[in-house]
C-alpha cells in the first residue's frame, strides 16, 4: 500500500490520534508520541508529551481527504488486481471508472486534496481506456488550478497530446485555458455529436471560472440558442443528484462481494 499510496503514515496517525481522543482525552500520550515518531513520512509535527491534540478544521479537512483517498485506492487496487487474477477486463475498466468517478466526486465537493491524491495514484497505474486516462489527466489539472496552482495545471495540459481526443475533452480543455474560440469551435461539435447538453455548463466544475463571463454567455446563446441565466439557475431549487453515489455505492459492494467471495 505504500508503493500506491505516499499517506499511509498521515493515515496511520490519524488512527493514533483518534485513539488519543478516545481514550485519553486528546491528549498527546506517551504511547501516542512514541508510536507516532516511527512514522518516517509524516506531514505534521508531533506535540510534546501532555499536549492537547489539534483538531482544527484543516487538520480534519485534510483527514477527512486522506481517509476518502485510501479507500478509494485499496478498493481500486483489490479490484485490479482481482480482474486481472480471473482475466476479467470488463471488471478492470469498471474499477477505472469508479477511480475516475470518486475523483470527479471529490471535485464537485470542492475536496481538492482528496481528488489530487486519487488521480495522482491513478496516473501512476496502467488505466484500461485512454479516454479514462484523458479524464483523469484534465480533472487532475482543474484541481491543481482550483487549488491555485496555475503552473501546474498549464504544465500538465501543455504535456498531454489531445489531438485525438473527442471534442467534450477538447471544450473542458479550452475553459481551462480560458480560450473562448477554442472553446466555442469544439462546443459547437460536441453539442452536435451529443455529448453535452447546455445543462452541462451550468453544473460542471471545469467551467467554474469563466462560467461568469460575457464571453461565456455569449457561447452558450450561440450555440444553445438560449440565454445564459446563472443567476435564475442560482435561485432554483436543485433536485438531489443521486446518480453518482448511486454507482460509486454499487460498484463498492459489488467489488466487495467478488473479491472476498461473498
């Protein structure tokens, strides 16, 4: 697990100090300290003896995203390796998707640590679909720019070839790059070949940082032949979008079930 995943020290503390919490208190013990400084690869500085355990809200953010990523990559990783034990291949894309699903989850829960862990172990596996890889490589650059790092989001698409890619990847491109003639050409095909609908702008992640500009809206009535309305859109009442929790909870107990047999 920790070839995959470079928190299990971050995870394994997070199980010590819940132990803390529980049974002394929250406060720093010795055993805590002790079993805590064995790990080499821990992000946090360990309190002195006594001390009150942090349990500030970036420190639970960030737990709370290490324990969705390590589920997400043991369940992925068992999965795999399962498919590949009974040559399954249909079962080893189903694992990429719920990777590439839980990732896109995370983003729309703006738990950006979380999917960068997710997609960063993703891209350091053999994904079954190049369409997949291509997901996770753009996701994975609109989390580094949600998180504010331009560069590297810039760096990660100047890298990738996406000439050969369908024109839906080529607009969420374009919005991040906040090329508008890029981004019109390939909407106006994408729309053609139905994979995107003007609902998809107003809900996907990729185009929330130009989703309020004139340039935008502009695109969008060309193309849609409607109005972009975001403040209407703001005000009306959403429905409960059950459908990727639905198959992130189907896939996770399917899996369960083919690998212990159950």
């Amino acid at each position: 697990m920790c070839s995959v995943f470079p928190h299990v020290d971050d995870l394994c503390e997070i199980v010590l100090r819940r132990h803390a919490i529980v049974h002394a208190g929250g406060i720093a013990t010795s055993e805590y300290i002790n079993k805590a400084k064995k790990l080499r690869k821990l992000r946090i500085q360990i309190p002195n003896e006594g001390a009150s355990l942090s349990e500030d809200s970036e420190y639970l953010s960030k737990s709370w995203c290490i324990i969705y990523a390590a589920g997400v990559v043991l369940l992925h990783f068992l999965s795999v390796n399962h498919a590949r034990n009974k040559d399954s291949k249909e079962d080893e894309s189903s694992a990429d998707d719920f990777l590439a699903l839980s990732a896109y989850n995370a983003i729309r829960n703006e738990q950006y640590f979380a999917a960068e862990l997710v997609q960063t172990y993703a891209l350091s596996r053999s994904l079954r679909s190049q369409a997949t890889k291509w997901q996770i490589q753009i996701n994975l650059a609109q989390t580094y720019k949600w998180l504010g790092r331009e560069a590297e989001c810039t760096e990660l698409l100047n890298s990738i070839d996406f000439t050969a890619c369908s024109a839906v990847y080529r607009v969420c491109i374009a919005s991040l790059r906040g090329d508008f003639d890029v981004l019109k050409k390939n909407l106006i095909i994408a729309r053609q070949e139905g994979g995107i609908k003007a609902e998809d702008l107003y809900e996907w992640p990729v185009f929330k940082a130009i989703r309020e500009t004139e340039a935008f809206a502009s695109i969008f009535k060309d193309v849609f032949e409607m109005e972009f309305n975001l403040l209407a859109r703001k005000n009306k009442t959403q429905l409960l979008d059950f459908d990727s929790a639905e198959k992130l909870s189907k896939f996770m107990k399917e899996s369960t079930e083919r690998v212990t047999g159950q």
